[in-house]
C-alpha cells in the first residue's frame, strides 16, 4: 500500500472526529500521525490510519474514510458494507482481487482469519505449517482466476483460500455491492495435514 | 454448521451493526472471559494481579489487531472484532502482552528509553528488549494454558501469528529444564 503522510492539521481534524466518541481519547495530536493510501476499488474512499506513538507498543486504528465520515475497520463487514452503500464502490475485473484480499484483511470470524493465496511465499500463517503442509501448499496452489456473471452481474473469483487449518480452493462469489459468498469449494489440506479431500463441488450457500 | 457456512456467515453484509464507537459493544463480556482465561496460567495470574494493585484499567477496541498500554492513563487496550461476544485466543495473547508492557513501565525494570537523550542503537537495544520479553511473557503463557489447561486453541492462534518455531524452541528449553531437574 502507498501511505501517505497527511499533514498535522489533517491529523488534528481526524483525531478531533475520532475523539468526538466518548471513548475517543486513545488518541492526541501530540503523539498520533495518520498515513493515508489511496484503493483502486473506491472511488473517493481512502483507507486512513491512525497510529499512537504513546502506548507500548504502538496502536494503529485503520479507517475508511471520505475525509468527513471515518469508517472504523472493526473486523466486521459492517465498514465495508457502509462505504459500498455510498456508491463508492467500483468493482471491475482489474480489481476484484484487490477488493477480496483488502476484504479478507479488514474482515474476521471467530474461527480465525481468512487468507487469500496469492503468492504462498508471502503468507503470514505459513510458519505455523509443517514443512510438508508448506510444500503441498506451493504445490497444490494455482493463479487467481476472475470471471464476470453477465447473468446475475456477479465477479466469480476462483482462487486457494486458508481459513481455520484449512486449505481450499473455492470460487467467491463478489456482487457488485461488495457481498462476498464462497462457494464451489473442495479442500486440499485439513488441519491434521490430510491431503486433498474434496468435498465435492456443493453450494454451501448462504445461512 | 459446516466450516463454509460458518465462513459464509461471517462475510455477510448486515450481520453486525454497532454502534460508531471504539469501545467494543461486549467490552464487559469479553474482559471477563478473556480474564478468567489468563487466571488459569501462572503467569497470566501474577499480571492480573499486578494490574488489579496497580489499578490499571482494561478495555477492548473493536479490531482484529493489536494491543497496548497507555502510561499516562494506565490504560490497557486489547483487540475483538466487532460482533464476537467472546474473546478469541488472540486476545487472551493481547491481554498477557499488554499486561507485561504496563508491568514493564510501571515496575521500571524495561522502561521505554528516551529516544531524545540516548543514542540510536541504544534506544533500538531497549526497545527490541522490551519487545522480546512482551514476548518471552506470552509464550510462557500460551505454554501454561495449553500443557496445564489443555488450551491447544490458543497454540494454534500463536503458531498462526507467526510464533511456531519460538513455541517449540521454548517447550523444548522447559522439558530439558525438567530433564536437568531445574524446573
């Protein structure tokens, strides 16, 4: 992500939003800075965060934000649902995958996080595998893929996913409003180390 | 529910919606669990009761990463993502990490340096001191919880942040410990 530094007036007004809740005094000018990056699915949407230098270690709050309204990503898609509702999304096949990656990093359950595998070289979870779990990753795993639905104006997004032990090839279903379903899944690897238990090709669908 | 269901569950638009506040909704919950958690190790007990003597405050933000203690208002601040009602593993690791850098602070035996009046690579020195020894806490924790308390959930969750290797090279430090009769 390409952060920008934004200036100390623009600090200032951040925390001033920010510490307009009543609990919003985790931050202050004095030893917070705020970056700023820009998203190539938002239109008008930057993604803002603010670190405070006083707590060991330091603590960073990342928000989406149109400059007037901040949008804490809180680990649910509620922020994400938000921003989308605004318009703000503009979702193409150039850009889909940046969307779901984003998505999936800003986005949590209770079983855990969930990675989308673009390079297995460059995940975070690949420490806690064995060596074998980490080879059959590399080898089991293929390129994204995307795809549009004309029909029901969906992107379909055929990828390897990790979530809870767990890794999956799996198509995701991303509506334009930014709704993220994960369908067409046969797992490759469990959490014991088994290999390549397809599951077949069921839509689990929704709750 | 199958593991799809309940990932499908998670990503869905209008599962959660609180309030726009850092605070976590289920702060109060969270606390308690996340704390009798911690009670159940060693390690975790002597930190709560630290905190509990010192009178250091303890809050949960709605996120999914990080932690920290705030000197100036002895504050500790742990993680949950918005909409759990129960602490997850991870931020039972927080509250042990957060915990040992207010102890840290307050006991004044790894204090943050100064960066203005001490040199570069001695302020480096310090803080990668401080950082090892948050983290040498939480891997004493984490290793009480699971082989004491049979907790494997949250040797799991360690392993996932990165933290396989120097789980095992501590297991296996306490077991020759215990070999040598040192322990």
């Amino acid at each position: 992500m390409n952060w920008q530094k934004l200036e100390r007036s623009e600090t200032a007004r951040i925390i001033d939003r920010v510490a307009k809740t009543p609990d919003g005094t985790l931050f202050s000018l004095a030893t917070s800075e705020a970056v700023a990056a820009t998203l190539p699915f938002y239109r008008g949407i930057m993604v803002v965060r603010l670190t405070n230098y006083a707590t060991l270690p330091n603590f960073q709050l990342d928000f989406l934000s149109d400059g007037q309204v901040f949008y804490l990503l809180d680990g649910s898609p509620d922020p994400l649902q938000k921003v989308a509702a605004r318009g703000a999304l503009n979702l193409n096949e150039r850009n889909v995958v940046a969307y779901v990656d984003f998505f999936f990093r800003h986005v949590t359950t209770e079983e855990g996080d969930i990675y989308l595998i673009r390079d297995p070289d460059d995940m975070p979870f690949m420490d806690s595998l064995s060596l074998d779990q980490q080879i059959r990753i590399k080898r089991e795993h293929t390129d994204i893929r995307v795809g549009y639905n004309r029909d029901d104006d969906t992107f379909a997004v055929h990828s390897d996913l990790y979530f809870a032990g767990v890794l999956l090839k799996a198509t995701l279903s991303v509506a334009t409003d930014g709704e993220i379903e994960v369908s067409n899944h046969s797992m490759l690897m469990t959490p014991n180390g088994g290999g390549m238990r397809s599951t077949g090709q069921a839509n689990t669908g929704m709750m | 529910m199958d593991l799809i269901a309940k990932l499908n569950k998670a990503l869905k638009f209008g599962s959660n919606s609180s309030p726009a506040t850092l605070i976590h909704d289920n702060e109060t919950a969270i606390l308690a669990a996340a704390t009798q958690v911690l009670n159940k190790s060693e390690t975790g007990r002597a930190l709560l009761e630290f905190a509990s003597e010192t009178g250091i405050r303890l809050h949960v933000l709605k996120n999914k990463k990080d932690f920290g203690f705030l000197p100036g208002k002895s504050e500790v601040y742990i993680s949950c993502p918005a909409g759990q009602n129960m602490p997850t593993p991870r931020a039972v690791i927080f509250l042990a990490g957060a915990l040992r850098q207010a102890q840290q602070e307050m006991t004044d035996v790894l204090k943050r340096p100064n960066a203005v009046t001490l040199p570069e690579d001695a302020y480096v020195r310090s803080m990668v001191a401080k950082d090892k020894d948050t983290l040498f806490t939480q891997t004493s924790v984490v290793y009480e919880l699971s082989m004491v308390n049979g907790l494997l959930e949250i040797v799991d969750e360690f392993h996932r942040m990165g933290y396989r290797s120097l789980y095992e090279a501590y297991k296996e430090d306490v077991k020759s410990q215990e070999r040598a009769g040192t322990r």
